[in-house]
C-alpha cells in the first residue's frame, strides 16, 4: 500500500509545500469523491468511500507538523514510544515546569495579559522546535527527530489549554 507522500506524489520528506499538499489532497478527493460514484455499483461505492476517508486521512496527517513528523518517524520504522519513553532534557523539563506554573497563575488570576504573553512564548518555542525537527528529518537523524517529536507534543498539548483558557476567560 502506497503511503501518504506516494498518494499526494509529494515528496517524502518533512517540509512540505502546503499549497502542493491542498493542490493534491484536491486532485486526489475530485477522482474519488463518493458524489462521482452515485450510479456506480455498491462495491464501487464502497471503494470509492474507503479512498475518499483515506485520503482525508493521509490529508490530516501530512497537514499538521506533529502528526507528519509522526507519520515520518513510523515510516522509517522508529518507534515514539510515548508510553514508556518519557525522558525529557533537563531544560525542557525545567521549562516545562515554568510554562506550567505561568498557565496555573494566568488561570488563576484570570489575567489576559500573561496568558497572552505564555502564547506568545509558546509559539516561537514550537516554530523552533518545528525547525529543528525539520532539520533532524533532513540530515537522516531519525532517533534524535523522535525526541523532538515528544517534545513537540507537549507543546502542543500546552497549547490546546492555552486555546481553551483563551476560550474560557472570554467568555
């Protein structure tokens, strides 16, 4: 079975050229559209439903850096092991807790200014950690690129709670 790059014929590599990947997600779902399959056979239809969903998939995941550079690790056969590798470097870890500790407080204190000043760190530090993922893919380092990965994970995840306090104290 193809995968992702192969399906969008992009290349397989981290940096990616999102309008090629909108161009192609377009090009792939116009040929497999379950709308251009109505007066086809049910099993035409079915096919044609199970490429549509997997382009979506394949779409989604080459879309968000974490998950392509997810998808990459997998093709080049490293595992994340999010589960039992939660080794951090000590600064991250530090950095984390501080990050952390500044979210409690803004929550805490309702206060707009540093919650925006947090996001404002938090974007710059993932833009960093993006670039360096990218260049880790580059040079073939795909071991350290996976400790890059969890790192970006947390970043995303602080992220998401950052969006949802966002949401909670405008409201």
């Amino acid at each position: 079975m193809q995968n992702h790059f192969d399906l969008f014929q992009l290349p397989q590599q981290f940096a990616l050229d999102s309008a090629a990947l909108d161009r192609a997600y377009r090009n792939v779902q116009g040929q497999v559209h379950p709308d251009k399959f109505v007066s086809a056979s049910e099993a035409e239809q079915r096919v044609a439903m199970q490429w549509a969903t997997r382009a979506n998939e394949a779409y989604l995941t080459l879309k968000s850096p974490l998950k392509r550079a997810s998808y990459l690790c997998e093709l080049h056969g490293v595992d994340l092991q999010t589960e039992s590798n939660t080794a951090m470097p000590r600064d991250f870890l530090m950095q984390q807790m501080e990050w952390r500790e500044t979210l409690e407080d803004a929550k805490a204190g309702r206060d707009m200014a540093a919650l925006t000043k947090l996001d404002d760190a938090l974007r710059a530090a993932r833009k960093a950690e993006i670039a360096q993922i990218g260049a880790l893919f580059d040079g073939g380092d795909y071991a350290q690129a996976a400790q890059q990965v969890r790192q970006l994970m947390f970043l995303e995840k602080i992220g998401a709670e950052i969006a949802q306090l966002f949401d909670q104290l405008e409201e």
